[in-house]
C-alpha cells in the first residue's frame, strides 16, 4: 500500500511505523515542520503542509489508502476547522468538483467515542445514538457535532470508508502513571465508568480495518474492561504501592494537577470489532497498565531519595516498602509493551 497520514501524533505514528514494518511506503502530513525528524526515525516519510491550506496540498504524492486522524493542538485551534474544513480539503485532492480522480482503495478515520452523550453508565455501540442524551457541557455537545459531521463526510466522499471510534488511549510514553507515581496529579474518584484502549491494539484493529473492514461502517475501539474511576485508580495505587488518597486530599508540599473530569459515563461495547476477527492484546487495562507500573517502579527505585522524601508512600521508613520495590526492579522486564 501506498498510505498517507493526515496528522502523525502518538496514535498514527505507531500505526504507520507498523505499516512500514510491513513494507508499506508511508508519508506522514503535519504542519509542524519539527516533527520530520521524529517520523523519519518510524520510518515515515515528512510530509510538512497545513490541511487548512489549499495550495500546501497540491503536490501531494499518489497514495491509494488514507488515514485522518488530526487533532487540534495550539490554543487557537477550532474544532470545525481541525476536524471538518481540514477533512474536507484533503477529499478535494482526490475529487475535481463531483467527479472522482481517483478511487482511494480505503479510507480509515480515527474519531472518538466522546461523541456519545451517555451518561447513565450504560453500554453503547455502533447502532446507538451518539446524541441521544445530554453531554456535560454545550462545548462537549458542539464538539460531538463537529465529529459526526466529520465522520459523515468521509462515509459518504465516494471512496471506500470507515469510522473508527476510539475509547481513551494509552500506552508507552501517554498514561498517568508517571504523573500520579512523582504526586503531580490527584485523581477524582468517582463511579462513573472509563474505557480505554491501548496503542498497541489500535494499530491492530486499524491493520484489520485496512484488511477486513466493511466501507461505509463505524467500529469502537476499547478494551472488555470498561470500569469505574473508583475501581482502576484503586487498582493503580495498590499496584504503584502508593496510598489511595481521599477526594479532597491535601498531598502536602506537592502541587497536584486535578484529573480532568467530564460528564461522561458509559461503557463501550466491541462486540463488532471482535466479530471481525480483532484479537487484543491488552483485553483489560490491567494487563496495559502492568509493564507501565513496572517500569514506574523500577526508575522510582533509581530516584528512590527524592521519592521517599515525599508523602505519597505507605510509610517510607519500612523495609517493608523498599524490599518489594526492589523486587520489581531486579525482575526480568516484562515483554509485550511497545
């Protein structure tokens, strides 16, 4: 395949570095001339234009498979303009008004499962209605419009296409373990639901989605482990071995950085992906989260006089503490993060 990538931030540039892996010629498109050199070491080729500049795009090169996947990233940066003006001058390239130059073999779209308004806990999936019922705020609302509007766009642009959905990513180098291990974040514990997806398994569900994946669908991608605040944080500090804080905790003389919180409360269903033929590797976040935690832990032990300064451990001054620390760090690494 010949594949360009609209917007190669953490989630595409592990998807075409896997591409070029497999032998596939990539360009990646970003507006930030700066990251060239970070493609270029996954293998992808630079490509520096803005998507909301017609004339930046006239000169792409011949490509038989596309994936979106921009974002917004300054300040000033409208949704509308990011995520629907910038879609619909990359379509243009390939259209001259009606008629179509050429028919792309597939088009792959990364959205997002904020579009669903739900916010009773209960499960959604690809038939649900994403605005049915109340996001948390009218921002949240308009965004979601936006997107769908977006996804509308690209389902019916004449190419083969398919939306992707995803829950909240994480995986190597984008978690909260770091921030909550140093004591700059405090998470809100509450029960309402989360659902996430590793970056590992978003490369292979778009790889099947490339392969096997019907034009013209919405597929969700999250794990079988959708759960509540309250459960994956207590998970998370218990594996961290670091005291569960209150709500309203004061961490002493470190600032901690609010979790941000939304109104959402759902869980995601991947019932359709699976029945693709789409295998994880990460079915649970607990399984994602572990080589992440080790690693945590073994450069906690490297800092040990700096961390144990602090007041986020169970009691600093037990063997207890330190010895199970150190266990971790004379362990084997754990294979299987990427």
């Amino acid at each position: 395949m010949r594949v360009l990538i609209a917007g190669c931030g953490y989630v595409v540039t592990a998807i075409g570095a896997e591409l070029v892996k497999s032998w596939h010629e990539v360009w990646g498109l970003r507006r930030d001339s700066a990251a060239a050199r970070e493609l270029e070491k996954a293998g992808i080729k630079p490509l520096s234009a803005n998507l909301l500049r017609v004339d930046d795009l006239k000169n792409l090169p011949s490509v038989d498979t596309v994936i979106f996947c921009q974002a917004p990233s300054r300040k000033n940066d409208e949704y509308r303009a990011t995520y629907f003006d910038a879609t619909k001058n990359l379509l243009d390239q390939f259209n001259v008004g009606a008629r179509l130059i050429a028919t792309l073999r597939k088009i792959v779209l990364i959205s997002s499962t904020s579009v669903y308004a739900t916010t009773d806990g209960s499960w959604v999936d690809e038939t649900t209605d994403p605005l049915a019922g109340s996001h948390s705020d009218a921002e949240s609302r308009e965004n979601a419009k936006v997107m769908l509007s977006q996804e509308e766009l690209v389902l019916k642009s004449g190419h083969p296409a398919i939306v992707f959905r995803l829950a909240g990513v994480y995986g190597p180098g984008r978690n909260r373990v770091r921030a909550i291990f140093e004591g700059r974040l405090k998470p809100v514990l509450t029960d309402n639901h989360m659902n996430r997806i590793h970056i590992h398994d978003i490369v292979r569900g778009v790889r099947l989605l490339l392969d096997k994946g019907i034009p013209g669908q919405i597929y969700l991608g999250a794990d079988d482990a959708p759960c509540t605040d309250r459960e994956f944080y207590s998970w998370l500090f218990e594996k961290l071995l670091l005291p569960l804080p209150k709500e309203i905790a004061d961490v002493g003389a470190r600032r901690a950085v609010p979790l941000h919180t939304h109104g959402s409360n759902k869980r995601i269903s991947n019932k359709k992906i699976k029945a693709l033929g789409m295998k994880f590797r990460y079915a649970t976040y607990r399984e994602g989260y572990q080589p992440l935690i080790d690693q945590a832990l073994v450069e906690g032990l490297a800092k040990q006089s700096d961390h144990f300064s602090g007041a986020w451990f169970h009691d600093t001054s037990s063997p207890r503490s330190f010895d199970k620390l150190r266990m971790v760090s004379e362990a084997e690494p754990k294979r299987g993060s990427t």
